[in-house]
C-alpha cells in the first residue's frame, strides 16, 4: 500500500523492542517486526557512523529496505522494533519525516547486566579486530552481529555496555527530537501507559496487550543477575547521569518474574 505509514520503535536493546513488536504481531492495523532485514544493513550503520559510508549511500539502502516494505505491505501501518537502527536514526529522519518515531528505554542496570552475562555481545575478541581494521592491520570483517558495534572508547567489555546504554540513547534523544519516549516498566506497570502507546502508534487498544507485557519475552537466561560492586561503581560513573535522566535514580532495581 502506498500510503502505509512507517513506525520505527528504537532503543538500546534488551529494552523490549522484541516484545513490542511481539504485543502487535497479531494486529489487523499493523504489520510489526523486529529487527527487520538487519543482516541487510548493520554493517553499513556503523560504517555510515564511522564515516566510511556517506548519508546518501545509507538513506539508499535504508529506502531500498523500509520505503518498499511500507510499499508492499497490506496492512495501513508498517513497524519495525530494533536497536540496529540506533547508528543511522538522523538518516531515517531525513528519509522517512512523516513516520511516527518511539524511543523505548529500560533500566540500565538490567539493559546491561543482560547483555553482559546473557548474550556474548561488545566482546573483546571482536572489539579488537574491528579496532584493527580501522588501523589497516587487518581485512574487514564479514556483516556478522558481534563485530558492528558502535566504538566505545574503553578497552573492558562491561564498561563498553555501559557506554552503549548511555551512547545509543543519547543519539536517540539527539538525532529524533520529534518523538515518543516511553519507559519498558511504565509499560508493564500500566494499562494506560499501553493505551497511550498504541494511541500514538495508531492501533487500537487491546487489554491483551497489557496482560501480554506482564511476562517476560526473548528471554535467553531466565536468571536475574546482579552486579559486582566494581561493576556497579563504573555503571555509575558512566551511566549515573543518564539513570537521573530517564527517572531511575533512588530506584530499587526490580527483578523480572520468570515464573
């Protein structure tokens, strides 16, 4: 359909992209993915980050991926939920300025805890060779997920999340002034936080997709997993600011109910 209208849901990662995009998987109004074609892109986003691909070249492939979903699509609303999008939000903003932008935060301390001790993600082997590609010592690494990342200026992998949480954020914050903030936990907590949501999106509100946030989703290690103290003291050196930011401070860190 021509005028489908574009919904891009962006956030750290571990944030609930996939579960929103799950939540609205069984909607008539709307066709929702996670993460969609990423393998089609997420080299070229950090490239286009790192300045070796142009803002044409990237708004190219992103309108070769996202214009012609929207286009194709039967449904009036077209979304897709992801983290990769983090590197190129000012290019979809430039390509796409009519579509309805969220930006999906959760706790930093469960955002990096999980990735941390979860997914085998910001790891050293890898941070490594991509530093040694950019120092011409070695060949350029194969589209595979564990290399394209965003560079952080540390060399330890858990405060290398850390700057992640606080990094893709901030871009988000930067890059799409235009836009829904909206917290994972407000989500879980409320009924109206959800309505508010689907509202902005253009969905009609549904009760299952409040009872449907109230269990956990792509969930690879059903533990709730704490952090060391050294661990905590760097979290908040480099994400204290950003934790006041986003209302986390002076919070209890909630654990998720796996049962």
């Amino acid at each position: 359909m021509k005028d489908t209208q574009l919904v891009f849901v962006i956030g750290s990662g571990r944030c609930g992209t996939k579960a929103i995009a799950k939540m609205l998987a069984g909607s008539e109004w709307i066709e929702a993915h996670h993460e969609y074609c990423r393998y089609s892109y997420q080299r070229e986003a950090v490239l286009y980050k790192m300045g070796y691909i142009s803002e044409h070249t990237m708004r190219d492939i992103l309108d070769g991926i996202f214009y012609s979903a929207a286009f194709y699509s039967q449904a009036g609303l077209f979304m897709d939920s992801s983290h990769k999008l983090v590197p190129v939000c000012d290019v979809l903003v430039k390509a796409f300025p009519e579509a309805r932008f969220i930006q999906l935060v959760r706790d930093g301390r469960k955002v990096c805890t999980s990735f941390f001790y979860k997914l085998q993600i910001h790891d050293d082997r890898a941070h490594e060779i991509l530093k040694a590609w950019r120092d011409n010592t070695l060949p350029c690494p194969p589209p595979s997920e564990k290399y394209w990342w965003i560079s952080a200026p540390y060399d330890d992998r858990w405060q290398r999340i850390c700057w992640w949480w606080k990094e893709s954020n901030a871009i988000i914050e930067r890059e799409i002034p235009n836009r829904y903030l909206v917290r994972l936990e407000d989500l879980k907590a409320s009924a109206e936080a959800v309505m508010k949501l689907t509202d902005y999106i253009g969905v009609p509100y549904s009760q299952s997709y409040y009872e449907f946030l109230q269990k956990p989703d792509h969930v690879y290690v059903p533990i709730n997993y704490s952090m060391t103290e050294e661990q905590r003291l760097q979290f908040n050196e480099i994400c204290g600011e950003t934790m006041i930011q986003y209302g986390y401070e002076n919070t209890e860190e909630r654990d998720v109910d796996y049962l």
